[in-house]
C-alpha cells in the first residue's frame, strides 16, 4: 500500500521526488473523478486504500518507485451512491480520522467534495512526511479538522503551499470542484506550464523555460473538456471488498508495435522558423546557439551568437554522418546585424536529415573560399546524444519500417480531422449516409484495426478506414500512435544522456500526447453514437462536437487566449507534439571540437 511504502520512505529519512508524486497524483485524480462521475463517492480515501502495482512488484525505501508504478483506488466499503434513494445519515461518522473532511468529522450529509479533501491531505502527507493533522485521540485530531488550518510544509515553494492551503479549506465551496482541479492547481505550482520546466526537469521555484509552438494554429470554440477516461471497477455488495481502480495510462505499456505502413500524404511540414540561443538550463552559458531540424526534417535553422570573424575568413557549418565519414556543407553563416548569425538550410534531395545525420560542426573558412571541403579548423560544435537520439529517430525519423511516431500521429489526426469535417458537410447537406460513413471512418482511425471496435459501424458492408490502421489508441500488438508517442519519448528522456532541453521538450510531447489520448477516447464515443443513429436521426449537438475534438486533436486549443497553442494540458494537440519532438532533436552548439552537451543531472 502507499502506506506502507509511505512509511518506510520516511523512517528512511527521504521523501517522493515532485516527479513521483505529480505522476501518482495524476492517476489518482484521474480515478478519483471518475468514480464521482458514476455518482459514486469513496469516503475513506487514504494512503492504506491505495494500492501500488508494477510489474516488477519491487519496492525500496532507499530507491525511487519503478517508473511503471501506478496507484490503485481499493476499499470501496464506506461508499455513498449519489443517486441511491437511501442517503447516508446525518450524525452518522465514518471514515478515518486523519483524512476525513470537517463535513464528514461533523456527522454532515457529504458529497464528491469530501473525496477531493481526503486526497489532498494524501497529498499533504506525500509532500511533508505525515498527515497535517495528528493527536493522541479521534475526537482531538477531529477538532483540528474542524477549527484548525493546516500546518505550512517546510521548504516548499509558496505556490505549492497556496494548493495546499486551498485544498484543504474547511469550507467545501472553497476547495478545488474536482480532483482533476487539484491536479492541475499542483501542476502549474511546480512550474508545469508554458513558462516553466515539464516533471523531467523540475527544479522548485527555478523553472526552465518552455518553448511554446511556433505553428500558427486557428482558435477553436470552447469545448466540452472531459476527464480521462480512467476505469474503477466498484464492487458495492461487500463492506470490506477490496476494488481496483486503473488509470488509462496502465493501458499503453511499453510494447513492441506492428509495422505501421508508410504513408506521406498527410506529413507535418512545420515552417521554418527563427529560433534563439538556448535559454534556462544550468549550462546557458555554454551554449552559443542552435541547430533546429524541421520541415519534414529535410530543413535546418541555425541561429548562433558568435564573434566576427577574423579578417579573410568566414564562418560554415558542416553536418556530419553518424559514422562521421560523411561531411555536407549547410553553407555560410551571415551576420543579421543583431550580432547573431544565422542561416536556412534546405536539402535539394528532401532528405530525412536526422535519420543519416547526428551531428553538426562551425569552421573557420577562407573569405572568398574556392574549396568544397572543410578546412578542418573547428571553432564549434554539437551532436545529440546517441541514446537519446535512438528513440528520437522512433518519433521523427521512423518507427520500424513506417513513419515516425509522431509523424504518424499529425498523419493519422489530420485524416480524423478530414474525415470531421465531411461529416459536418455532409450533415448540412442532409446526406445522412455520409455522416454515418464519415463517423465510422473516425472511429477505425481512432481505435486502430487490431482493436475489437474496428468494425462496420454504419452496417454498409464495408469497413472505412482511410489510415493504415495502426490506429492512435491502443489495439492489439499496436500501441497506437498515442501509446508509442508516450512510450518512446520516456524511453529518449529516461536515457542516461538525456539533456535538460531533451527531457524539456519530452516533457512537452508526453502533455500533448495525453491531451490528445483524452480527446480522442471522447471523439469515439461519439462517432460511435452517430455511426450507429438511423436515418435523420443525427443530432446536431453530436456532430458539431465531434467536429471541435477532431479540429483539438490536430490542432489544439488555445483555452488561455494568449493566442498561442502551448504544450500544457488541454491545449497541445497533435502539431504541438511534433513541432516539441523536433525540438528535442536540436544540436546545442559548443565552443571546440567534438563537443557533446552535458546530460540533466
């Protein structure tokens, strides 16, 4: 249990890292505001009721938790139905005393707010050691549920403190509405945003910057958000039973996939854009600029802060083959008049350059230079580092023999996008055997042709599925281009070599991937419902949010009006993930020869 684990932790001296407890938190919130959406209220949330589960099975107090670990909601005995016509009575106490809300404490009718307050001293006792309130007898810690505001946690950034404080109000209509609100009140308190550092380079109150995509992406209408679709089995016939409540991320371990069949038609092609010197890691000052991989990766920006040169020379810069046999010449560096110089590469053949290509030289050439080759005198430098690069390639390059992972997922979003918005006309044409087909085809893109949904939904005979069925959600021995995103990017920001700015930029895809992932399990429910309607009987509600999901999925939302689309929950979609495992490809330029930027400590 998270007790006893919890337990041991602490009589060890240590702690969970912010990174632990933000990815427990996140399930538990998850499972917490599924149950209440089925009109179930758990009243006895507590570290003995959670349940630790990987499949190691292997837990140390002297050892961070396995990175599979997930939290399970048990003990479902004290539960209320919201809905039942046999309320819980008032006056009544039960429940455990060092998690119990003041409106439990009191014998008070309660409600899904009660739970929220139950999990956040669970959150209190991850982040401080022990529960904000403890006394010698039930009645004493009781009081101080009631009368007495919560103990500040030493050595905690304030805005961590403030969610605490607010978690833990005394009055229900002051408290987070929902356990995804806590959630996401943590998240932004720890730096989790778009100005801030992602859970894989998290430093308390020294953020690192986020970049923020540079794709400029039509704003959408407000939408209908909903939860993760997370599952709780409720057994509600026995006191003491014992339930398991999973999160939807136990659904995408980390599986070898099908061959996904290559497809172009529908490729990301990011613009070119300006970019900057590296900004807010450790090691700034180190960095003199970057080189950025985009396009379909055939493109190159480098963008630098260099001195001039010395008279009779220049500045070029070289691309350098993974065996480094191989040179090719990106050109000359020009000075903008701003002291940086910079210059845009295109390769005249529309390469893939990062699948051949790993690293990057800066070299002192002669002003005019008649010779093709490199002088061989290097000034700067930069590569990827190899570890991480391997997974990278998986998400930009290609995954097996098919598109990159993320690749496929702009691929496989925009025909869900397309196939939205034939639906749409196709209803405002009152054809209502498109909309049903249209419905379908969203539907087998989404689920994948390994899954048991993959099916003629609109009864026509035929199965529509304009994708190369590798599906974005889990099916089968596919993880779906959802799944592989996640999985991939863990396995590049989880390498030993793994820079800051790659584990930041991970951090972005993984937001984005699970935006996407939450979107996409509503989308199918939907189209399901639309795909199945009899002639004339499409409700126009329906479509025009399906339509809005599969535009959220490709594009995103701007839900904050800064009219940007950033790599936050619920606002990155499908391009945002790209546009960031792109990022995390870029070259971190070095003064010297053979240079390698430091791995995150």
């Amino acid at each position: 249990s998270l007790a006893t684990y919890l337990r041991d932790l602490h009589e060890n001296g240590a702690r969970l890292s912010l990174e632990q407890i933000t990815h427990l938190l996140k399930s538990l919130s998850s499972g917490v505001d599924y149950a209440h959406a089925q009109g179930i209220i758990h009243r006895d949330i507590k570290p003995a009721n959670i349940i630790l589960h990987n499949k190691s099975g292997e837990y140390s107090p002297t050892a961070p938790l396995p990175k599979d670990t997930e939290p399970i909601i048990t003990d479902f005995g004290l539960v209320r139905i919201t809905n039942s016509t046999t309320k819980t009575i008032s006056g009544v106490v039960s429940g455990t005393p060092a998690y119990m809300s003041p409106e439990q404490a009191q014998g008070m009718a309660v409600d899904h707010r009660s739970d929220i307050y139950s999990l956040s001293i669970v959150l209190y006792e991850m982040l401080a050691g022990r529960p904000p309130f403890e006394g010698d007898s039930t009645l004493g810690i009781i009081l101080k549920h009631i009368s007495e505001p919560p103990p500040p946690i030493e050595n905690i950034a304030p805005e961590i403190q403030s969610v605490i404080d607010k978690a833990l109000s005394k009055n229900p209509a002051n408290r987070y509405q929902s356990a995804r609100e806590l959630f996401e009140g943590f998240y932004r308190a720890i730096g989790k945003n778009a100005e801030s550092a992602t859970v894989h380079s998290l430093h308390i109150r020294t953020p690192v910057p986020a970049t923020v995509s540079s794709q400029p992406v039509p704003r959408r209408n407000n939408f209908l958000w909903i939860g993760i679709g997370v599952f709780v089995c409720l057994c509600l016939g026995f006191i003491t039973t014992s339930v398991l409540g999973v999160s939807v991320y136990t659904l995408f371990p980390r599986l070898q996939a099908a061959t996904p069949t290559e497809d172009h038609s529908h490729e990301a092609t990011p613009s070119i854009t300006e970019i900057s010197p590296v900004e807010g890691s450790a090691e700034t000052s180190n960095y003199v600029g970057t080189l950025r991989f985009q396009g379909n990766l055939d493109q190159i920006s480098i963008s630098a802060t260099l001195p001039e040169p010395q008279a009779g020379t220049q500045y070029e810069a070289w691309l350098i083959e993974n065996s480094g046999e191989s040179h090719i010449s990106l050109g000359i560096l020009a000075d903008n008049g701003t002291g940086q110089f910079t210059l845009t590469y295109f390769d005249p053949e529309n390469r893939n350059l990062l699948e051949a290509y790993n690293s990057m030289e800066i070299t002192s050439e002669a002003n005019p230079d008649a010779s093709p080759n490199s002088s061989g005198t290097v000034l700067y430098s930069s590569r990827v580092p190899q570890g991480a690069l391997t997974h990278i390639r998986h998400l930009i390059v290609k995954f097996e023999e098919g598109v990159g992972l993320t690749t496929g997922l702009v691929n496989t979003s925009a025909l869900v996008q397309e196939s939205a918005s034939a639906m749409e006309d196709a209803y405002e044409n009152g054809n209502s055997k498109t909309v049903r087909t249209s419905a379908e085809a969203i539907v087998n893109l989404i689920v994948g042709s390994q899954s048991k949904q993959y099916d003629d939904w609109d009864n026509n005979g035929n199965i529509n599925d304009p994708g190369n069925g590798f599906g974005l959600l889990l099916n089968g021995n596919s993880p779906g281009y959802i799944g592989g995103t996640i999985s991939h990017t863990e396995y590049s920001t989880d390498s030993s070599d793994a820079t800051t700015e790659i584990k930041l930029h991970g951090g972005h895809v993984i937001v984005c991937a699970k935006n996407i992932e939450e979107w996409a399990i509503e989308l199918q429910e939907i189209a399901i419902r639309i795909a199945q309607a009899d002639s004339g009987e499409n409700a126009e509600a329906d479509i025009r949010l399906a339509v809005a999901l599969a535009n959220q999925i490709h594009d995103g939302l701007d839900i904050d009006g800064n009219e940007s689309i950033d790599p936050i929950p619920g606002e990155g979609g499908a391009l945002t993930a790209f546009a960031h495992a792109e990022y995390m490809s870029d070259m971190l330029i070095m003064q010297g020869e053979d240079q390698l930027p430091p791995p995150a400590e």
